[in-house]
C-alpha cells in the first residue's frame, strides 16, 4: 500500500526541507499519547506526564484524536514558520471549513472518511452523519465533535491554548535541545538534492520513501494518490520516529514528515519474507543447529535426518531471507545466522507496522 505525490513538471526549488515548530508538537503530543510506539522516549513520556498541571493534563486528553493514531492536516504545516506561534497564527487564518473538516476527519476515525459538499457545518444531514461516526469511535469523540459543530471558534482556541501551554510546559526545553539536530540534517538533505536530485534526497529520507518516474512513492497503510502542484515540504523529526507522516488530502499542499537519526528501516517486504522463512518446522530446526555454530549442509543433512538436496533448498531460503550468510571453505560452504537480522525481527515487524 503506498501513498503516491505526482510531482511532475515540478521544479527543484518547489521541493523544501525545513524545520517546523508546531509538526514536531503534534510529535511530541503523539509519544505522550502512544508511548508504546516510541520505547526509547517512554523515560520522556513519564516525566512530562508527571510535570503536567491537571487542567492542562485533562485537556490533551480530550482532543489526543486530532494526533493520536492520525494528524490533523493543519498540525503538519506546509509552509513552516521560525516560530510555534507564527505557525499557529498561520492555523488561526484557515478558515472554519476547513479546519472543521480536518478536525472531523481525525476525530471520526481516519483519512478514510470524507467530509464533502454539503457542509456539516451548514447541512442537518451531513452534522448528524459526523456525529455518528464520531458517536463510534467514543465518548470523547462524539464530545468534542458536538463542541466543534456548535461552536467552532470556541474549540479553535481552546485548541491553541492547548498547544500555547505545552510550548511552556514542554516543548520549549525540548525544541532547544533538538532545534541544532533538525537544521544540520535540513542541511544534508538540501545539499543532495541540490547536487544528486530528489532520488537521492529521498533516499536519505527513508527507504519506504522512493522515487518512481515522477511519482514521490511511501510506504503507508493506505492506497491513495494527489498530485503537487504547489510543491512538497519535507519536515525532519526527532520525536517522530518510527513514523512517516504524509498530507494529502485534497486542497493541502503535500507534507511528509521524517524521523531523523534513526536506523535505516528494513521493508514489510523483507520482515514479511523473513516471517514466512520461519514459518516452516525445518527450517526452524536447521536455524537452532546454526545458532550453535558454523554447519556445511551434510553436516545438517547427517543431524536431522534429511537429504542434502532438501536441506540445501530450506538454506537457499534462509539466505533470501537475510537471515544467513555462506563463507567458503575449501570445497565446503559453512552457514552461519545473522543473529542482528534475527534478533531485530521483532522490532523491525513493530517498525514496519508502525511507520
């Protein structure tokens, strides 16, 4: 499943990397939200939680929705701004429709659900339908999506005030901490794609992130596809990882934030090869042999019984798979188990869901 960003005809410089105050907020605001995606900040998690005033506390909990499993598009600026408070200012400017409807989409479930012509807004029919789906997904939901509808300047600034008072609980110590981190990698990547293309830009980005004739293609759960007229923005995270967040609805200009400094991640593909690799009795059983030492294949033919043919197609297999390598000796090929490969499985799988 891919998201795909039609950037044809589209020159270089419409393509910005940049540093965004409010997107890395609502990544923050996800890893207090989700702390079980992100092990490595669950330390974080936990004392920010505990310094939190419970008003404050008490109101992150009431819209976590709008960045929880999803973002809220105008949580992921297009066009970022120094500051978190010119950022929201910017978001202050969107007019109510739409962010109504960016709001309505998160807190109704996903970007699979649609808020077209007519307005809920402005049409008795289509309220209700929002409420509905709001009503399904939970108490909170269906609350804030009553709250929105009736009074949508009302939520806007509570919403603000909201995201004003994490800056000086939180974000503010955080941002200066990582704000050299964010700018030394916008460097890099402006730097290949100057010198190299958006290939090799994208490359460095993720390798769930490619480029396919004039098609910007990630690796997301959903199918979809928009096109860039206006221009892509890339926006570096610290907080983010593991995920890759990608704006697209209709009328936004595409955004794709990125973790930084992270491992580069292994692809569903090759964790779902791997996986069925495992998947047979034999090969798990040649795979603890080899977890003990070096083995030609009559030596793990002789060990368990099994012909040499078939043991050679089970290793074939496995080296598919990543999960061995071959070394020759003499007129002998010993295996032995990339243990790394192995062992991070688990959260590579974790890693690939997530993203």
């Amino acid at each position: 499943m891919t998201v795909r960003i039609d950037i044809g005809g589209l020159p270089a410089g419409r393509l910005r990397f940049a540093a965004s105050p409010l997107a890395e907020l609502t990544a923050m605001l996800h890893v207090l939200a989700e702390p079980g995606h992100h092990p490595q900040l669950a330390g974080w998690a936990g004392d920010v939680w505990a310094g939190l005033p419970p008003e404050l506390a008490e109101r992150l909990r009431e819209a976590e929705f709008l960045w929880r499993s999803s973002r809220a598009d105008f949580l992921v600026p297009a066009r970022p701004r120094p500051t978190l408070a010119e950022e929201l200012d910017d978001v202050d400017r969107i007019d109510d429709e739409t962010y109504v409807t960016a709001a309505l989409i998160t807190t109704c479930g996903s970007n699979r659900v649609h808020f077209g012509a007519p307005s809920p807004l402005a049409d008795a029919t289509a309220r209700e339908r929002a409420l509905d789906l709001a009503q399904a997904r939970g108490a909170l939901q269906e609350a804030f999506a009553e709250r929105l509808l009736a009074d949508p300047s009302a939520v806007r600034a509570r919403v603000r005030r909201t995201l004003e008072e994490c800056a000086e609980a939180f974000f503010d110590a955080a941002w200066t901490r990582i704000a050299g981190r964010l700018a030394s990698d916008i460097r890099l990547k402006n730097d290949l794609l100057k010198r190299r293309g958006i290939g090799a830009a994208l490359a460095s980005i993720s390798g769930a992130v490619v480029l396919d004739g004039t098609c910007i293609v990630v690796d997301k759960l959903q199918d979809n596809a928009t096109a860039a007229r206006d221009g892509v923005t890339f926006l570096p995270s610290v907080f983010g990882r593991p995920h890759l967040v990608a704006v697209h609805a209709p009328g936004w200009r595409p955004v794709l934030q990125y973790p930084i400094a992270a491992p580069e991640p292994v692809s569903l593909e090759t964790v779902t090869l791997r996986l069925e690799a495992l998947a047979h009795p034999v090969r798990l059983r040649l795979l603890r042999t080899l977890a003990r030492g070096p083995h030609t294949t009559g030596e793990l033919a002789h060990a368990w019984g099994l012909s040499a043919p078939e043991v050679s197609r089970h290793l074939a297999v496995l080296r598919r798979a990543g999960l061995l390598t071959g070394r020759r000796e003499g007129r002998y090929v010993r295996y032995t188990v990339n243990l790394p490969d192995l062992t991070a499985l688990g959260s590579d799988l974790v890693g690939a869901v997530l993203r």
